[in-house]
C-alpha cells in the first residue's frame, strides 16, 4: 500500500481546520522557525557573494519590506527568532 501524501501517519488530512489548536501552535512555530533559518542562510550566501557591507544593506532593505507587510512587531519577532537559531547552533556545534 502505499502512503499518500496529504495525509498524515494517523490518518487525519492536512487540513488546518482538522488539527487541533496545540497542532495548529506547533505547525506556525516549525513554519517560523523554518523561516527563520532561511533567513540567516540567505544572509550568509548574500555576505559570501556581495561582501558583508552589501549583504547589511541588502538585509536593511528585506527588513523595511518585511516591515511594511507584517509591522515592527513581525521584524522583531523574525530577529529575535534569528539570533535564537543562531545561539541552538553555536550550542550544537561546540558540543
């Protein structure tokens, strides 16, 4: 037999309005999570590609626009995530 993939292991679809609101919490805070180290990678690939003055003025432009969509709030969050992501790595790669 073989799985499809818009369902899950027990069964329930990947429907929002089918999870439960721990699962709903859970999924937002993986999807930020994600986002968050997506930005750093992109960060980085923008320091090794254009240098780090370039790649600060390139992150001061994504912050006004992400700004712009979600507020100050959602930039604060986004960094705050960040700089947690980057600490579980400096963590993980000292140990």
């Amino acid at each position: 037999m073989t799985t499809n993939p818009y369902w899950t292991e027990d069964g329930k679809a990947k429907n929002l309005a089918l999870l439960t609101s721990t699962e709903r919490c859970e999924m937002l805070e993986t999807l930020r999570q994600t986002e968050a180290r997506d930005w750093i990678r992109r960060y980085r690939n923008k320091q090794r590609e254009l240098g780090k003055q370039e790649a600060q003025a390139w992150w001061e432009t994504v912050k006004l626009g992400i700004k712009k969509r979600r507020g100050q709030v959602g930039v604060d969050t986004l960094i705050a995530l960040m700089e947690k992501q980057r600490d579980v790595n400096r963590l993980w790669c000292t140990a």
